[in-house]
C-alpha cells in the first residue's frame, strides 16, 4: 500500500479550546505545540517514533478525560500524522483508529476547535486509499469540509484543506481562491509554528496550481 505520509498532514487546527479548564487547556496547547515542532521541525526519518510517543500522551489524555471533544480530536490528529510518518500497511489502521476518535469527538461537540474533527476526518476521507483497501471517500470529505467552512469559514486550515480538496478534484481555479483567502487568516496565538509550516504548504500547492493554469 502506498505511503500515506502526505495524505495524513491533517494537523494542527484550530484555537485553543475556550471551555476547558487551566490544567487541560495547558495539555492542550502541550500536544499542539509538540505536535507541530513534530511535523514541521524534525527530519522525515524522525517523525515517526516521536508521534508515537506524542501519541500515547494524546491517548492518556482522552482516557482521563472521555467526554472531552478536543481531546479526542486531537488524539485523531496525532494518530493520524503517526500513520502518514510510518506509511506501510500499518498506516491503515492508525488511519481507522484516528477516524474513530474523530467521530467520537462530533458525537460529544461538532463545534469544539472551530469544528476541527470535521476538518480533519474530511482530510483522512480525502487521502487514505477508498474501498475495497480502506474507507476513502471524495464525496464523503467534500461533505464533512463544508461543514468545517460553515463553522470556520475564515480559519486556515479548513480553507487550505478545502483548497487542496478541490485541486484533487482539478477544480484548480477554486481551489486557488480558496488556498488565497487561507493566506489570509488570522495568525494564531501560541500557533507560529504550525502556522508556518501550513503557509508553506499553502503556497507550495499555489504553485503547483499555477503550473497548471498556465
């Protein structure tokens, strides 16, 4: 099976989750900031066993505290970015592991991050291979990211993986547009890092987008 690694860059969404106490808004803002040095900062070679171990933390996390959306959220995102490092036919599993936590955090609050399980189980139907090898879904992602954009309409990452939705569909003059107004989202408080990192790859897609336009 082909390397999930790019399929799986679900990652990094969203503010910080207002409703939480100090303590869990601290584990919050933990896992997001590990998470990006992660995916953005270490070598290819190294992400993966540093998401694993990112990701018994995500886990412990919704352990503790099961009935709290953003902690299974980012417990999907975390698994998720594991699989894409990993890539193999393990990278299915951790693939269905993330989507199971992802629609869990939906059944506890759709809206928690800014509607972020939405964005980021559209990411995982968009990327991981459809049937009969696994559960991709094109229709199903477009679907799940216009419920992201109607929460967050203006965040950068739902509108990046809306733009890069349509680029897979050669929808390239909308996905341009979308990919445009993602480079002008609000930059994020104690996000820099997973900010940049998402810019970089909003204007690598630009690029290829225009390549194509040519």
């Amino acid at each position: 099976m082909k390397k999930i690694a790019t399929c799986l860059l679900v990652w990094g969404l969203s503010q910080g989750a207002w409703a939480l106490d100090n303590a869990d808004q601290q584990r919050l803002n933990m896992l997001q900031q590990s998470w990006a040095h992660i995916q953005y900062q270490l070598p290819p070679d190294q992400r993966a066993t540093a998401f694993e171990q990112l990701s018994s933390q995500a886990s412990a996390f919704t352990r503790e505290r099961p009935t709290t959306a953003e902690a299974w959220i980012w417990s999907g995102i975390v698994t998720s970015s594991w699989a894409g490092a990993q890539g193999g036919l393990g990278a299915l599993g951790k693939a269905k592991t993330a989507k199971a936590d992802l629609e869990k955090a939906l059944t506890l609050d759709p809206r928690a991050l800014q509607g972020s399980a939405y964005t980021s189980l559209a990411a995982l139907y968009d990327r991981v291979p459809g049937w009969p090898i696994g559960f991709g879904d094109a229709d199903k992602a477009e679907q799940l990211l216009k419920q992201a954009l109607l929460i967050n309409p203006d965040g950068i990452d739902s509108l990046y993986f809306w733009g890069d939705h349509l680029y897979r569909q050669k929808r390239y003059p909308e996905a341009r547009a979308a990919l445009l107004k993602a480079l002008q989202a609000t930059p994020r408080p104690g996000r820099e890092i997973a900010d940049s990192g998402r810019r970089h790859e909003i204007n690598a897609l630009l690029a290829d987008i225009d390549k194509k336009l040519d």
